[in-house]
C-alpha cells in the first residue's frame, strides 16, 4: 500500500525530493531497488526448485 495513508509516505516523499538533488543518494536508491529485485529473483527460483523438487520426490516414491 502507498499513499498519504502509509506510515512511510513523508519518508518516501523526503527521499524522492533528496534523490533528485542528489545525485548519491539516487545512486543509492536504485542499488537498494536493484538489490530487492535480485533477492526476489533469488527467492522465486528457490520456492521453484523447491517445488520440483517435492514433485520429483512424490512422482518417484509413486514408482
């Protein structure tokens, strides 16, 4: 959820205001972004394995 109802929204506004201006802080920013999206990735490809994994052992103990 985002929006002047979430408790990060000034946060979230200060720090868009901050990265325009400094060119730093965007850099910042966007590692974090970046970062997030690759331990989501990561994520993603684990609960895949994992899932094959448990299809592989079910299919093999059926014989």
């Amino acid at each position: 959820m985002s929006g002047p109802g979430h408790p990060n929204w000034i946060d979230w506004e200060l720090q868009k205001k901050i990265a325009k201006s400094d060119p730093i802080y965007r850099n910042r920013l966007v590692n974090m972004l970046v970062n997030r999206i690759h331990y989501l990735i990561r994520s993603s490809n684990l609960l895949f394995l994992l899932r094959f994994l448990q299809c592989s052992v079910l299919i093999s103990e059926r014989g």
